[in-house]
C-alpha cells in the first residue's frame, strides 16, 4: 500500500503536469500562422519543435514550486515574492535547455499565476482562477532584477500598449472573453479538437496587442494579425475550406513580416490550461 501511495502524484504534481502539457498542445498545434509547429520554425530562425519541447519539460520543476509556494498560505504579498523568484529559477533552467533561447518566458509567468492561483484561492470557476492569478500579477515584487527592459516591455512603452504584464493584471481578459469561449463554441459546432484551438488562437489574435509583433515588424503587423485572424473566423474558422485558405493566407503574410505571435501563442497555452482546470475545480485538483 506504502509503494502504491508514493505511485499516487500530489496536487503540486498534477498541476505541473496540466501546464506541461499546455504548452506542448500549443507548441504541437499546426498550422499556427508565423510559428513554431509541426511544419518548421515559423518566422524564428532560433526555434525549432524539439527545442519548445524540451523547454516545456524543463518547466516541470518550476510550476511544481509554485503550487507548492501556495500550499503553504503565505499572506498574498510574500507569495508574490516568492513565486516571482521560482519564475526567474524556471527561466534560468529554460535557458539553460535552449542554450540561451527565451522559448517561453511569457508563458512562465501566465501558466505560473494560474498554477499558484489555483491553490491558493480554491476558485470555483475559470472567471474566479484569472481574476485570483491577476490580483497575484498586479501586487509587487521587490526582488524583481533592475535589468534592462525586455524586448516586451520596451515595446508596450514605445507603443502605449499593455503587454503581458497588463493582460495578467487585468485577470487574463484574453482567455476569459476570446480564447475559452472561441474554444469552446468551435466543438461545440463539431470543428474538432485541433480545430477549435486553431480557432481560439485566432480569437486571440483578433484584439491582442502582442508585442512580440511589434518587436519584429511594428503597428502594420499587428494590424494585419488583427484583421488576418479575424477573416478566418469570419470565413467560418479553421475547419472550413474557405477559413483555411484565410489562415494559409494569414501565415505567408506574417512570414513576409517576420511577425510571430508569440504573446498570442502563451495566452492559448494558458486558455488550454484554464480549460483542463475549470471542471476540476475548485477541490479536485
């Protein structure tokens, strides 16, 4: 029996689990327009599906932590700290696997606030999960490093956009009111499974200001994401014939630009993570 409950994974366990796997289904999805997939590197000369893979695995340890750092009900001020610091340790393994490549800092801090606010607040619904992962994400954090901006943050001040930071604050608008409903009114209209997720990226896509556009081509690429993503919709999505010649229509454009939706790609790893969440919650994680 002794041999059997140690076989059993512990609540920290699962959950890092259902982060993983997130990001793997994300990275795995295909044909996602300007990224990294199953048919090659996308706009990144750096990436490749074998490198997000691994830093997905990589990031095992990191959203175990997390969970675990909420288990122990520190007062909401100090968890912040703390899972701030477990992040900057999961970004120095990720980067330690991808020999330098930032793969998935954005994801890190989305599906990290989600893990963490899955256990510390026992929310009842996915609404109640990312407004609990924002209030973390708008609290400070007095040991963040006085480095130079990222790439990210430069962007969102050039441009008077928000940014990852903003779109976690504000409780994840982007899953709540884009990607979970487009996900899951495409199966319910019977798209199939890599379908619907085809089709809740791009509902993403449609609002986001992803700054990972930005960075790489500017306010005419997002522009274009915005109005690319919405016409494949509007075509009847992913699954139909007339939707996918919007969306390989989509991906050369963005390909001409060298625009990757990175920012849009981490916010569909943290709607798919949202969706395995819901029904499990708020006590049987």
């Amino acid at each position: 029996m002794r041999a059997l409950a140690r076989l059993t994974p512990t609540r920290a366990e699962r959950l890092a689990e259902w982060a993983v796997e997130a990001l793997v289904d994300e990275a795995e999805l295909s044909p996602k327009p300007a990224m990294v997939d199953r048919r090659g590197q996308g706009a990144h000369r750096d990436l490749n599906l074998g490198l997000m893979l691994a830093s997905a695995e990589a990031l095992r340890p990191c959203f175990q932590a997390m969970a675990e750092a909420a288990e122990l009900k520190l007062p909401a001020a100090d968890l912040r700290r703390l899972i701030g610091r477990l992040g900057r340790d999961g970004e120095a393994a990720m980067l330690q696997v991808t020999g330098g490549v930032n793969t998935h800092r954005g994801a890190i801090w989305a599906l990290g606030l989600l893990v963490t606010a899955a256990v510390q607040g026992r929310p009842a619904s996915a609404q109640a999960l990312c407004l609990a992962a924002g209030h973390l994400a708008s609290l400070p954090d007095p040991e963040t490093p006085k480095a130079a901006p990222s790439h990210g943050q430069r962007v969102a001040q050039r441009y008077g956009v928000g940014g990852a930071r903003a779109e976690a604050a504000a409780g994840f608008p982007a899953i709540l009111q884009r990607g979970l409903p487009q996900l899951r009114a495409s199966r319910q209209a019977g798209s199939g499974e890599q379908n619907a997720r085809l089709d809740a990226l791009l509902a993403i896509m449609t609002r986001l200001d992803d700054t990972c556009v930005l960075h790489r081509a500017g306010p005419a690429a997002l522009s274009a994401m915005h109005q690319g993503a919405q016409a494949v919709l509007d075509a009847g999505g992913s699954a139909s014939l007339a939707g996918r010649r919007r969306l390989l229509a989509l991906d050369c454009q963005l390909l001409a630009a060298n625009a990757s939706p990175g920012g849009a790609a981490d916010l569909l790893a943290a709607t798919l993570l949202v969706d395995r969440l819901e029904p499990r919650l708020p006590g049987d994680l």
